[in-house]
C-alpha cells in the first residue's frame, strides 16, 4: 500500500530516460563558387590547400522538446604556388532533434556537440561529392572534434566578458 501512495505522488518514480531522435536533417544554404575555372587555371598551375572553418548554432522549435541544431562549415582552398583561390564552399547542415530527459545544464553542450556529431558524416560526405562534381579531387574532411570546438567557444564568450585592464597613469 506504502509503495501505491510512493509511485502515486511519484516520490519514487525512476528518473526519465535520455532520449534523442533525429527527426530530420536538411541543407539549409550552400554555396559551391569554382574560383580556378573563371580564371581559367589548369591542372598543372594548381598545388590545393584546404582550410575549414565550422561554427555551430541551436535554438528551440515551437514544439516540445525539439530543437533544430546547424552547422556551418566554409571550406576554402587556396594554391600554394601562388595563394588565388581556388574554390569555396559554403554549406549550412541542419538536423531537427527530438531531445527528452537531458538536464536543463546538460542541454546546451548536448546540442552543440552529440547533435552535430550525429550530422557528421553526411557533412563529410556532401562536401566530398559537391568538391568532386565541382572538378577538384574531392575533399574528404578530417572529423570535427566537436567537444574541442564547444570548449574554444566557452573560453572565447568568457574572455570577451572580462573586462579591459585599465591603463595606468603616466
């Protein structure tokens, strides 16, 4: 009977499972610019170098529990023979995240590093496929270490709020 009156005021219920389901993902904006053949480069003028930059953004759907996640990434590719562009890509990938049972504390590096984790793959995949189609070899890009990538932005916010040292008197 004690138990019956436990589970009722939910005194002992069990805590709520963690639960994440993609709902869906998507290109929300890409951007594919072949810098070498308006230049009219050839393949013996070119000797590519690759950057990439990623940045990450989240924010909450209208409904319950669901959060759309993107990431973006710009990879460039530069000629180390004499620094022209050769390529840019510009591709913004979303997911749409179902997320139950993650701690209000835990969300925000939840979502900015498992989600993107999760889209990975078909990131590197895109960006190959669109390199290729493009005419360069493609571009199979290293794995974003997300976890990394959250702790810079952390450390970047906390700097920025620090305040100036004042300049001391002559």
């Amino acid at each position: 009977m004690a138990d019956e009156n436990q589970a009722e005021n939910g005194a002992s219920a069990a805590p709520q499972q963690m639960r994440m389901q993609v709902l869906s993902q998507y290109i929300r904006d890409m951007s594919f610019e072949n810098v070498a053949v308006q230049k009219g480069l050839s393949g013996s003028d070119i000797q590519p170098e690759v950057q990439l930059g990623v940045s990450l953004d989240a924010r909450k759907r209208s409904l319950p529990n669901q959060y759309e996640v993107i990431s973006k990434y710009k990879l460039s590719s530069r000629n180390k023979a004499n620094g022209d562009t050769l390529f840019l890509l510009e591709l913004e990938y979303a997911g749409s995240f179902l997320i139950e049972g993650v701690a209000d504390d835990q969300l925000h590096p939840f979502l900015l590093i498992e989600c993107p984790r999760i889209l990975f793959p078909f990131v590197r995949r895109l960006m190959a496929d669109i390199t290729r189609e493009g005419g360069f070899a493609p571009v199979v890009i290293d794995t974003v270490d997300f976890l990394s990538l959250y702790r810079q932005e952390l450390a970047r916010r906390a700097q920025a709020q620090q305040p100036a040292p004042a300049e001391k008197p002559n």
